[in-house]
C-alpha cells in the first residue's frame, strides 16, 4: 500500500513539474523573475496550472498517508503529517480559485488563494518535522540524511522568499525566489516518496 502511494506521489511531482516547465515556454507574457508562478493561473492556458495544482495535492495527500503507514511510530511526526495535509488541501483549494489577475480588482477567488498562499509555511514545517524522524526508523538510513538537508535548504529558500524579498516588492525578483523555493520543494517532495517505496519494499521483502 505505502509502495503503491509513493509511486503516486512521485507521478504527481512529475507531472506539476512537467508542466511548469511547459507553461514557462507557452507563456511568455509571465515574467519568471519577478511573477509568481499563480499568475499562469489567469490568461492563455489558464486552465493548465489548476489542472497541475489539483494532481499535486492528490499526490500530497497520498504521500501522508504513505508515510503514516511507511515510517515506524518512532520516527513518525503527527505534526508533521498534519501540516503536510494542511498543504497538500491547499494545493487543492488554489486549484479552484486563481490568483487575481495583476492590476485587476481585488476578488473573493484572489482573497481565497492568497490565504492558501500561507500554506507554504506549513510545507516548510513539514520537512523540518518529517525529517527530523526518519533517521530514528532504520529503513529511513540511506535517505534520512539527504532528505535533512533538502529540508534544510527549503527552509533557507522560505526565509529568503518571505523575509528578504516579498517585503520588498519593489525588488522585482519574487518570481525568481519563489520558483527556488518550489525547486527545493518538489526535490523534497521527489525524495521522500523515493524513501518511502524503498521502506515500502524492504519491509515487504522481510515479511516474505
């Protein structure tokens, strides 16, 4: 069960980041160093990124699961699960409700979405929590380490977006820092499922 959620996880990752690779070239119109990656949200394409946010989310939730069932309760965080959840439902909720349009008035949509916005403070908690736990579960060892560190990174990634630059907007580089913050994000993503399938089989090969 937990093999078969990791491998939906891992899927879903690939397909949100696919896709963003393809819109970045389908949409020239939004500015990667200073947009935010919402805004492929309004305009040609629109209906691609909700497409990707609402499979991302399904693939969070799955990852939750695998990991209640595929970390050993000595390593496993509830914090931890919780505020992933919290993300995961987030990429859900940002998938029915788009980021308002620059320049546009403001909108109950753009209100909803930007709320949901706030969910990546979670998802950097969870790394944070989920983390710390794997080392403390033996089949975690190979990956425990490397998933630290890509934890580590998000949350050096998150200070940089939410306290050194989206203060100042005027910058004009939150688009650049925001997509940084989601390189790290999806690596983390990529390698936690990796660790859980590989928990998932080892213990599915000592039970044999």
């Amino acid at each position: 069960m937990a093999s078969r959620l990791a491998v939906l996880a891992l899927a879903s990752v690939a397909v949100f980041a696919a896709t963003l690779v393809a819109l970045h070239l389908l949409r020239a119109d939004v500015s990667p160093l200073s947009q935010g990656i919402s805004h492929y949200g309004n305009g040609s394409y629109r209906w691609i990124l909700p497409v990707a946010n609402g499979v991302l989310g399904v693939g969070g939730l799955a990852l939750v699961l695998g990991l209640a069932l595929g970390v050993a309760p000595a390593g496993r965080s509830v914090t931890g699960l919780v505020l992933l959840g919290l993300w995961s439902a987030a990429q859900l909720i940002t998938a029915c409700f788009p980021i308002d349009a620059p320049g546009a008035p403001p909108t109950l949509a753009g209100t909803i979405h930007g709320l949901a916005g706030l969910s990546f403070v979670a998802a950097t908690a969870a790394a944070l929590l989920l983390t710390r736990g794997f080392g403390r579960d033996t089949r975690w060892a190979a990956f425990a380490r490397p998933a630290g560190a890509l934890a580590l990174a998000l949350l050096a990634a998150a200070v940089v977006l939410y306290v050194l630059i989206e203060p100042f907007a005027g910058l004009g580089i939150g688009g650049a820092a925001q997509r940084v913050y989601w390189t790290f994000l999806l690596a983390w993503l990529t390698w936690t499922a990796l660790g859980l399938r590989q928990a998932a089989v080892g213990s599915s090969t000592q039970t044999r």
